[in-house]
C-alpha cells in the first residue's frame, strides 16, 4: 500500500454556513466539489490522512509535524466554536516518518509550537471529510521558507513510510491560491495573482507538478498565494506515481483563488485485484481483535470471493518476523471470503506457537493471503519445486503441510523435511505426497 489519491482543497471560512450566512451560496461550485472528492476519499477507505496545511505552525527554516495524540481544533475565532474536530494522530505512521525524515537530514519534525485555534485551513478539509468518511488517523504537517526541493522531499517520505507501514494514504494540500484578484477584493488586485491562479490551474489539470517547482519566490510574495508549498508537499508524495489528474473547480468570487483538484494514483488491474483478498484478511482481524466476534461478510464482494471455493492460509508477519498462520486445505466453508474470515481470526488468535494479537499491535502487522488450487498426487521428490509447490504429507490420519516459496526455505529436501515435522511424522516411516500450487496475495 501507498498514497492512493492526492486534494487540493481550499480553506475559506464563509465556505462553512453557520459563518458564511448565505454567502457561501456563491461558492457553490467549490463546495459541490469539496462534497464529490470527499466522496471519492471515502470509498478509497484510506488508514491515515497526510493533511500539509498553510496555517500549521510555520518556520523559516523548519517544517513542523504535529505530536500530541490528537488534533483538536474549532472555528471559534470565526465566531462557530460549535464546528469543531477532534481527529486521532497516527502516531506510528508519525514515528516512522520521523525516522525517514532523519536519515535523509530534512530539517523537519515535532519541535515546533501552535497556537491553538489557528489552523482552520485543517479543519475547514476534515469536516467537509467527516460528513462521510472518519474511519482514518491523522498526520499534519505545515510548512516553511525552505526551498521548494526540502518541501517535495517531505513529500517523498510521506509516500516511503506508506509503503514501509503498508498503509493506504489519502494525502491533502489545503491551501488558497492568490488573494488579490479583485480590486474590490479585502487584498486588491495584482497582476501577478491572477497569472498565477491561471497558470497553476493548468498545472492541476494537467498533473504537471514541475510547474509547481519554476515560480520565484518574488513572483509569489506578489500574487500573495497561501497554500503553493502544500502543492509541493503534496507532489512529492506522488513523485514517480501515475496520476489521473482533475481540476474539479475554480472560483475567484471574493477576490481570493479556490481551487478543488483530484489526483488519483493509477493502480494495475492485478494489484487492485489483490487489495481484496489482504483487505479482507486484515478487516477480519482488526474486527475480532476490537470486538471478540467474528467479522460478517461485507456485501457486495466480487463473485471471485463469493462464488468459488478454496483452501486458504492467512499469514500475519510483525517487523518482518512471523506473527501467526492458520489455514485450511481443502475448503470448509461456502466460499473464499467465509474462508479467509475464519483464518484470519484463527491466526491472529488460535496459532499455538503465539500468543493472541493485541489492539495495540494491529498497525504493525502485515498480511499475505494464501489461496490453494487443488492438490494432486506425486510419486517422487522430483516433482516438486520448492518456488512452485507447497507440499502436502500424510501418514494414516497424521498430515503436514508447506506452502511454497517460503523465505529460508531453499530445497525440497528443506520443505519437506519440515512438512513431516508437523505431521509428526518419524524419519523412516512411510508416507504419501501431494503438490499444490498457491494464488499469494500481499
């Protein structure tokens, strides 16, 4: 897993109605777009939100990330404390960034200190969110007068602690584009402003996040833009990513450029396809580990996990070593999806060798999902190959079993010897084989 999709989102206040009393009407365009990506958020289902805010604490030399266990904040200074939000950090995503960040020596990190009450332009983006996804944790970030470089680097990192943590990211840039549009506007009007809401629109549509990087700061400090280095944060976080990028929206009605953009990452058919099955296993688990029940099957699977009947083993690895596996040879249950719920709960509480899996260790995990093909009788050691095919032993009712293309597991003399040691089966005693091969899904 990694960043799935990128926002840019705007942050004025009379978006919200209890403040804008009618002028938000205005606006409409902005916030039907705001409705439609939030949405769209929502059925990514992502696990944590990377939100690169302009009214974070900000330093010239330091790019502050948010500490503290949750983020907490109202629009009270706008007179409507009763809109508020109170989203959980994802403090092991925040440690793993932080680690990152150090070794590629970013000046960044969770020195710096915020006023309370200030940053509406995170809260403004999580209670358009709110309204129809909070099934996430949270990361925010500000930012500085450091080269765009440092910012897009930030970027980086927040995509390599996703893929390192195994996490499916929603990154967004809240920001204004120029506030002098208009000579009635509250900032004037400036040539510069609406150059630059003209060119970094097409740069959004476009998905041309270079462009983002060639503005001199002396052209900026004119246009007087608010959100450019969350753009940058934002590009970095998909650098080297397919995009199918979407300027949903553009207004300028008060003066001040709102920009709504999409980008989503474009995933292979095959990747996609596997999502599910891991999905799967691990709603599974984090469901029985929270609620001591077993997960119901969630509608609306694909046939392939409905319709079809298979063996399956559930893998759960913890920092790379080996945290439970449970599984079936031939199937037990109606389908695949029944199949891999059952042992997922199995593995993260009923493997012998450990002991049940805690709450607090549910982000750490990692899953694979094994699905069987049929066995098939074998005469010979020959025909086995220790990358292709598990094994399967059997000695009267006593049966082993080893799935292929295990790591530390380099011959066939290897895994067979240990499929027999769980079959309890003695050197010299006589026993028959089979191969299978497997479908793995990580």
């Amino acid at each position: 897993m990694s960043v799935a999709a990128a926002f840019i989102f705007p942050h004025p206040p009379l978006i919200l109605p209890k403040i804008g009393k009618g002028e938000e009407k205005k606006i409409q365009k902005t916030i039907d777009s705001y409705k439609e990506a939030c949405k769209t958020i929502a059925q990514l289902q992502p696990d944590t939100i990377v939100l690169a805010s302009s009214h974070c604490a900000m330093y010239s030399d330091y790019l502050h990330i948010a500490d503290g266990e949750y983020f907490e904040s109202d629009m009270g200074r706008f007179g409507a404390a009763s809109i508020s939000v109170r989203t959980e950090y994802d403090k092991q995503f925040r440690d793993k960034l932080l680690k990152i960040i150090s070794e590629q020596n970013i000046p960044a990190g969770t020195q710096g200190r915020e006023i309370p009450g200030m940053d509406h332009a995170s809260v403004i983006p999580l209670v358009f969110l709110n309204e129809v996804y909070r099934d996430y944790k949270l990361i925010r970030m500000g930012i500085s007068l450091l080269p765009f470089e440092i910012h897009y680097k930030l970027g980086m990192c927040v995509a390599k602690a996703a893929e390192l943590l195994g996490r499916r990211v929603v990154f967004i840039a809240s920001g204004d584009l120029s506030h002098k549009l208009k000579v009635t506007g509250p900032y004037g009007y400036s040539k510069q402003g609406e150059q630059y809401d003209q060119m970094v629109t097409e740069a959004m549509a476009k998905g041309n996040f270079a462009k983002f990087m060639d503005f001199s700061e002396e052209f900026l400090e004119k246009a007087a833009e608010c959100g450019h280095r969350t753009f940058v944060i934002m590009a970095g976080a998909l650098d080297k990513k397919t995009i199918e990028p979407k300027l949903l929206s553009y207004e300028n009605t008060f003066g001040v450029g709102y920009a709504v953009a999409s980008f989503l990452v474009e995933q292979k058919e095959k990747e996609v396809r596997l999502d599910m099955y891991v999905a799967l296993a691990k709603a599974s688990v984090e469901y029985y580990v929270k609620n001591k029940r077993m997960l119901k099957m969630p509608p609306d699977l694909p046939a392939e996990l409905t319709a079809k009947r298979a063996g399956v083993f559930v893998t759960l690895k913890k920092d790379g070593d080996l945290r439970g596996c449970i599984g079936t040879i031939s199937p037990v249950t109606e389908n695949i999806a029944e199949e891999i719920i059952r042992n997922a709960v199995s593995s993260c509480s009923h493997d012998p060798r450990f002991f049940p899996v805690r709450e607090e260790e549910l982000d750490a995990l990692e899953y694979s999902v094994d699905v069987l093909k049929e066995a098939e009788r074998i005469d010979s050691i020959d025909q086995l190959d220790v990358n292709r095919y598990g094994v399967i032993v059997t000695s009267g009712y006593r049966r082993g079993l080893l799935l292929p293309n295990l790591e530390g597991v380099d011959t066939v003399q290897q895994q067979l010897a240990i499929a027999l040691s769980k079959a309890g089966i003695a050197s010299g005693e006589k026993f028959e084989m089979e191969r299978f091969e497997v479908v793995r899904h990580k």
